[in-house]
C-alpha cells in the first residue's frame, strides 16, 4: 500500500503513517496540495495528514482541502509529539547560532529560545526537512527541531532532548482515502462540514439539531468561505457514528443549512 505524507521521511507525519498502516511504502510530499491530488488521481491508496495540535490549533489549509477535495477519512490517530535538537555529529551546543524547524515546532519550543537568546529561531517548511539541510548542506553552526526518528534516519546528533515547552503535546492524524465517506464499521465519531445563511439565530438552530437527540460534540471552528467575504464554514466533530439518531440530525441539518459535507465516520482514537 501507498501513502503520501506532506514532509520528509523522518517527520511526524511519517511516523504517524508508520503507525497506522504498518508496511506501506510512504511517499513524501512537499505540500499539502500535492498530497490530496496524489490521493484523488490514484497514484497513491490514501494519506495521512496532520489535522489538529493540542497546544498550536487546527492545520486550517487541511480542512480547507478537505471540503474543496472528494476525499473521506478513514480513521484518527493521536501521535505524542516529542522534539529534539539536532545537529552535525561533532557539534556543540556552545555553537549554535540558528535553529531551524517548521514554525509550529519553533512555537512549541519558546522555552529553549527564551533561556538562550543566541540561538536565531528559523522557519522551515518541514521538521524532517530541516534536519536534513543541516546535514546535507553540513551547517555548523545551525541545527533543526524534529523527532528522533528524523535524527536516525539523517545520522544526526540529538544535543537536547524533549525541548517542547509543554510535555501534553500531542497531534491528531487523519487516514484519508479518495472518494466519497463510507461509515467504518466500527465508527462511533463523525466529521462534517457546514453553512448556514447570515440571519440572526441560524447557527442556534443549526446546532440543535443535534442538541435535541443527545448527541456530543467535540470540536467546532470556522473557516472563511471563498468568494463570500464574512461568510463562513463550520467544521464538526460528532461524538456518534452511523445510527438513526445521528442520521435523522444529519437530514434534519440539510433542511436549515444551505451546505451540508459530511467528511468521514471513523473510529474515535
């Protein structure tokens, strides 16, 4: 089985891959975008993509991409994000002058540039792959945050271990496949995306739906809606698979708002 992860071998992402799919062949991607078209034109079976960090908020590209793309989620995975310094083997501590990650990563590790002002936090488009400039390119004065699998697979030296500033850090992985949701077997969550119209109550009513039947919710945030300035999409997060309860808030749903895409039922992680 082919998956495609945005990033280099060695990120998080691959990990959670790793993870999820034991044995697929995982094919880095180096964005977002060319992730969900690997997987709508086949040339992948699925993706695994970051969704959501405990501490730094949702990947909003993700579920931007999600609504726009015919693709399903298959399953959730949480990965317990633990960052690392790492450098050329020979390097010291005392050497380093800039530090590279992706910015979320950098974010998540104030505490280390807080306590050593010398070291120049710089955004990187991947974890892995800052690793592997430093390597490839032999900075010696320069190294990356990631995990220790980035360190193996590039032969770097970890000089500070578990820097995160808060050890809670955790990331919510999507298992995505292409075309339209089919509920697992085993499903007890639903992911769904909707709009309702801008008049006074609409999100009320929208949301009782599913307040009337008992059923929870986990998560809910808004995205802008493209082409239509302060209008907006609302993802959610049930807590509740395919039953008639959930089914009949779904229809009741398509009744009062003008968009209703329902993203995957999966099994809760």
């Amino acid at each position: 089985m082919k998956l495609a992860i945005q990033g280099e071998l060695g990120s998080f992402s691959h990990q959670a891959a790793e993870a999820m799919v034991p044995g697929a062949k995982i094919v880095p991607c180096a964005r977002s975008l060319e992730v969900f078209d690997r997987v709508r034109r086949g040339t992948v079976d699925a993706a695994v993509i970051p969704i959501e960090n405990s501490l730094a908020g949702s990947v909003a590209e993700h579920f931007d991409l999600l609504l726009s793309r015919e693709v399903h989620i298959v399953r959730e995975f949480r990965l317990r994000i633990v960052h690392n310094l790492i450098a050329l083997p020979g390097t010291k501590f005392r050497d380093l002058r800039r530090v590279f990650s992706h910015p979320v990563a950098l974010d998540q590790c104030r505490d280390l540039f807080a306590a050593n002002p010398k070291l120049e936090p710089t955004p990187f488009y991947d974890t892995a792959g800052s690793v592997k400039h430093v390597l490839a390119n032999r900075l010696p004065d320069a190294a990356g945050i990631a995990s220790r699998r980035a360190a193996e697979v590039y032969s770097g030296k970890i000089l500070k271990a578990g820097i995160e500033d808060d050890k809670k850090n955790f990331t919510r992985f999507f298992l995505i496949h292409c075309g339209k949701p089919r509920a697992a077997r085993n499903g007890d969550k639903t992911s769904l995306a909707f709009s309702v119209r801008n008049t006074p109550g609409a999100l009320f009513k929208a949301l009782s739906v599913f307040a009337l039947r008992d059923i929870s919710l986990s998560k809910i945030e808004s995205r802008p809606m493209r082409g239509r300035p302060w209008e907006y999409v609302f993802f959610v997060d049930l807590l509740r698979g395919d039953d008639e309860s959930a089914r009949n808030a779904l229809h009741h749903l398509e009744e009062i708002a003008e968009l209703v895409k329902v993203l995957g039922i999966y099994p809760a992680a």
